[in-house]
C-alpha cells in the first residue's frame, strides 16, 4: 500500500502566524506518506535558507524533494514541488500560464517502486474561473499525451481553487481519471469549500482517502492536507 497526500502549504505559515516547516516535515512523516504533493512552497524569505526549508520537510520523512517553481527571486523561489520515498525517474513541468495572471504549472514526475512505475501530477490552478478553464484544457493534454504517460499508473492532486459546488470544470478529465471524494478541505479551522482534489487511473485501487484533520494539520495551513491510500494492479 502507498500513500498520497497533497497538501497546500500557505508558505508554511500556520494559523497561529508561525512560519515552520519544521513541525510540518514531522507531521508528514508521521502520517506515513509516501509522496506528497505540495503547493505554495515558499523559500523567498531573505532571513532563511532555501535548503534549510527543503530540509526541513525533507529529512523528518526521508524524502527526496523535486521542486517546480513559477516564480524565482534573488533569494528563493516560490510554487510547487513533491516529495517521494521511492525513487524519481525524471521529471518535467508544464506551463499552465495565463496572460495577465500569476505563473502556474503542472508539475510531472515518474516515480520507481519496489514493483511499478507511477506517473505523479501536481498542480495549483488559477483563482479566475476563465483562468481555470483555460488551465484544465492544458491539463487534459498532458494527461493524453501517449508519449509522456505511456498507460502508467497516474495520479493528478493539488490545489484546483474551484469552489463552486455544480462546476462541470472538471468533465474533461473524467474519460482519463476518477476523481476521489475527499472532502472540504478549506479553510482549515472550519472546511466549507473542496479546493484540495486527487484524481486516479483504473490502475490505481482506493483503499482509503479523505481529510488529515487533527489538531496539527489544521492548525499549520490554511488548508487541510487530503490522502488516497492505494495499491496499483498490473496493467492489463
């Protein structure tokens, strides 16, 4: 069994004001996750060390960090990256750009378990609806595109910032992927919106998934983290 959480960091910023990634590389490891998929990673403070801040979430869990910014400063860089206990094959991004809107990407990355290979996606779209729209049609063709995927395994999670409940955004993505039933995941300390999704390949069998809610992740973002706890079946 593995285990998948996709977590929107806030900067690592928690609810109390207190920026740590510290106490949330620990959580992670904790709840035994074997990838994370992570959103609004922030390094661009000038009073810290980005590979302080990738250390921090990285050592608690043993992971390996592969980062995707859209944005770079003088002094870090801010967007989104994944964490894996198992070994990263390779990994690429793809530009979810807008005009006239913040940078944003689909983050790609082929991971080797002990018995499969699987084809991870993370991403935080727009907060524009005409935004996400547009983001959601590049995303249906990275998902199609035979040559990256090759039928492997797939998972697709992040932060897809839709927050109207009747939205048919996502219609072009259910030939392709089954959405999973996490939950309402923001904000934190009182969930009314499902911002935070994961979506699955027939190869990919739901053993578990939901919320990580406790007093610890609620309190460090202003989102929830969601899980799937999952086997994968030979392809046939």
């Amino acid at each position: 069994m593995y285990r998948l959480v996709s977590y929107n960091l806030h900067s690592g910023v928690g609810r109390d004001g207190v920026q740590d990634y510290h106490r949330i590389g620990h959580m992670l490891a904790e709840k035994n996750a074997d990838f994370v998929l992570l959103q609004e990673m922030d390094t661009r403070a000038s009073e810290r060390n980005t590979q302080s801040d990738i250390d921090a979430l990285c050592q608690p869990g043993g992971y390996t960090f592969v980062p995707a910014a859209t944005q770079v400063t003088s002094h870090g860089w801010f967007g989104n990256a994944m964490l894996s206990r198992h070994t990263v094959i390779r990994d690429d991004v793809v530009t979810l750009n807008v005009a006239d809107r913040e940078p944003r990407n689909l983050q790609r990355v082929w991971v080797e378990t002990p018995h499969h290979s699987l084809l991870l996606h993370n991403t935080h779209l727009g907060l524009s609806r005409k935004e996400r729209r547009q983001q959601v049609k590049l995303i249906q063709s990275a998902l199609e595109d035979g040559t990256a995927n090759a039928d492997l395994p797939a998972m697709l999670a992040g932060d897809l910032n839709e927050w109207w409940y009747l939205s048919n955004l996502f219609a072009r993505l259910k030939p392709i992927m089954h959405q999973l039933d996490t939950g309402l995941s923001f904000p934190s300390q009182f969930p009314v919106f499902k911002l935070d999704r994961v979506w699955v390949t027939q190869h990919c069998q739901i053993l578990n998934c939901g919320l990580i809610k406790d007093p610890a992740s609620s309190h460090f973002s202003d989102h929830l983290p969601v899980f799937a706890d999952f086997v994968i079946h030979d392809r046939r």
